[in-house]
C-alpha cells in the first residue's frame, strides 16, 4: 500500500483532480482536460475564451457527468498526452493525437472522422502528391500529419519540415518558405473561410478523431463512451456537429 505521504502528494498535485490509490482513480469534481489551443476549429482561442467542436463536446459531456471541466493549456501538439500518460490530467483533446501504440494510453469512442489533405499557396501548379517531388511540406511536430509525412518519404523524395503551430505553416506557405502542408481537412475547410489564399491539392488519408485517457483509468473512458453514444441517440452531437461544421458531410 503507498504511504500517506505519497497519497498526500497526490491529492494536493495542482494538476491532478483524480485520486490515484493502488493504480486506482476515483473521479472527483472536477474534469482536467489537457488542450493544445491551436487548432481551428476543434480549439482554438479567441479574446482569451476557449472555443470550438471539441471545447463544446467536452463541456457537454463533463454536464452530463456532474463534473467542472478545467482546461490545461499545453504548448506542444504532443504535451496533452504525456500528461494523460503521466498522471497529470484525466483527458486530453485537440485531434492531432500520436500513434495508438503509445503505452498508458486508452481512447475513447470515435466522435469525428477527417482526412489528412495536402494544401499549398493558391496560384502554386501543384494538383497531386506527385508534383511536389523535392519540394518542402511542413507538418506539426508529433502529429499524424508527421506520421504520414514519414511514411511517404519511403515513395518519393521531399523535405520535412516541423512546425510548433499551423499559424505558422500557414505563413510560411505564404511567404514562399514551404511548397505545401500536410493539414487536416476541417481545419482547412476552416481557415478557408477566412481567407482563399490556401487550395486543397489531395486527400491522404483518413483521420478518426477520440479522446485520450490514461489506460489505468477505464471507469473515466467508459462513462465517456457511454455519453457519447447517448449524444448520438439524443441529437445533442448533431446540433454540436452542425454549429462548427455546418453542411459538410456527417463524420460519425
């Protein structure tokens, strides 16, 4: 049994809102939810307020548990997940989540599918992977888009460029500094919006979107796949779905 002193530590941690007896949590009244606030339009920040898809999901879902949601921001694509591993917080979101193989880490029910797609500046004669032969893509540092990056490189020569945020892909881009992007497609849908200075170029491959729990902690991920289904059955994911993706098609 972990001596009171450890079981103190643990309770008074300013990060940890579960209580972790013999490898065991127990959900308190709060809901630590690590964010990486940089990814229109899942999160993103806005006037100093925390908002989109998944901050609305998480909201919706830490209501139905009878839990205060209290958002961690993290810098880093990748610094959610090592928290969740480390015992840090209880969940992590923001989409662009590392390889399933990572130890301590469990997922969530799917609640969104999308593409990783390949974008560039919008005057550029790029129309398929193909065309950027030799050419700079850039990726967000430990992201999927990485991943696929690597993978690709076993096919075609390129060269792989990493990025701490899409802000700054997406101006380099512009710039001239980079040929084309690996993104994902609802953010590009996204940013397009605001701005035609980006064209899609190719889908890639198909993204499922979850939520990160520690793998020692079933009893967190088994209530939420159990509100997530109920979301579906009630409409409440729709109407959530249809705020921030509007008439795009259904991902679930």
């Amino acid at each position: 049994m972990k001596s009171l002193y450890m079981v103190l530590l643990t309770l008074l941690s300013p990060l940890s809102n579960v209580v972790d007896i013999e490898n065991e949590y127990q959900i308190t009244g709060v809901l630590t939810v690590g964010v990486y606030p940089d990814l229109t339009p899942y999160t993103y920040e806005e006037n100093g307020e925390l908002k989109g898809f998944e901050i609305d999901l998480i909201n919706e879902i830490a209501k139905r548990i009878e839990v205060t949601p209290e958002f961690i921001l993290y810098n880093y694509t990748n610094e959610p997940y090592e928290a969740v591993k480390n015992k840090q917080i209880d969940c992590a979101i923001s989409s662009n989540f590392l390889s399933r193989n990572n130890d301590n880490i469990e997922y969530s029910r799917t609640y969104l599918s999308t593409y990783e797609v390949l974008m560039c500046e919008k005057s550029q004669k790029f129309f398929r992977l193909e065309d950027l032969k030799d050419k700079k893509i850039g990726v967000l540092k430990n992201s999927k888009a990485e991943e696929k990056a690597k993978y690709l490189l076993r096919s075609m020569n390129f060269e792989i460029i990493t990025y701490d945020n899409p802000k700054d892909i997406e101006n380099d881009i512009g710039s001239g500094n980079l040929d084309a992007a690996i993104s994902d497609k609802h953010h590009l849908n996204y940013i397009q919006k605001e701005s035609d200075s980006l064209k899609f170029v190719q889908e890639l491959d198909i993204k499922y979107v979850s939520m990160v729990i520690n793998s020692k902690n079933p009893e967190l991920t088994e209530k939420i796949d159990e509100i997530l289904l109920e979301m579906e059955e009630d409409g409440t994911y729709q109407e959530i779905y249809d705020k921030w993706f509007g008439n795009l098609e259904k991902s679930l």
